[in-house]
C-alpha cells in the first residue's frame, strides 16, 4: 500500500502501511518498518545489529475529518553486536518518556 497517508497525513517517514481499517469512528493504520538496512542500536547507534524480533505499539494520530486515528506499528527489536544491548531501536512517532 501507499505510504503518501503515511507522510503526508500522519508525518509518518521509515513506515510501510499493511492495512487500513475503521472500528466506530477510529481509523486504524497498522504499519512496519520498511528500512531494513537502517536498523541501529538505540543505546550506542550502531548499525552493528542482529533482529529480535518486533513489538507492537500503538499511537494516537492526527485527527482526519471527525474521526481519530491510532498508528498500530511494529517496531523491530534488535541486539547489539557492539553494546550487548536487547531494546527497541529509536522511533521517530513518539516523543521519549521523561
């Protein structure tokens, strides 16, 4: 699918968009990463990784007309060949806890 309702709707960039769907009055886009090669450790930046899997995360978007939206994404996990770290690598769709 297109990623356009991505980026130019939800700002979304790095996204593939699997499907779109509608429950009451949510759209629902459910995304993966489509880099990759661009995967890097979020703790030293490394691109020296190995995958681990994926999580699934959801977001709150950007309303469209009167309906809200959530952002169903898959955010890959990966395992530092240099840190030793397990984590989730650094998204760009949420700000970080503080």
């Amino acid at each position: 699918m297109s990623v356009a309702i991505l980026y130019h709707v939800q700002g979304i960039r790095k996204y593939a968009l699997r499907k779109i769907s509608i429950k009451k009055d949510i759209f629902i886009f459910e995304c993966f990463w489509r880099h990759p090669e661009e995967l890097k450790c979020a703790g030293c930046r490394s691109g020296n990784v190995r995958r681990k899997g994926t999580k699934m995360r959801i977001f709150t978007g950007v309303p469209m007309g009167n309906m809200r939206t959530r952002i169903h994404a898959e955010i890959p996990r990966v395992h530092c060949l240099d840190c030793g770290k397990v984590a989730q690598i650094h998204i760009d769709l949420a700000r970080p806890n503080v």
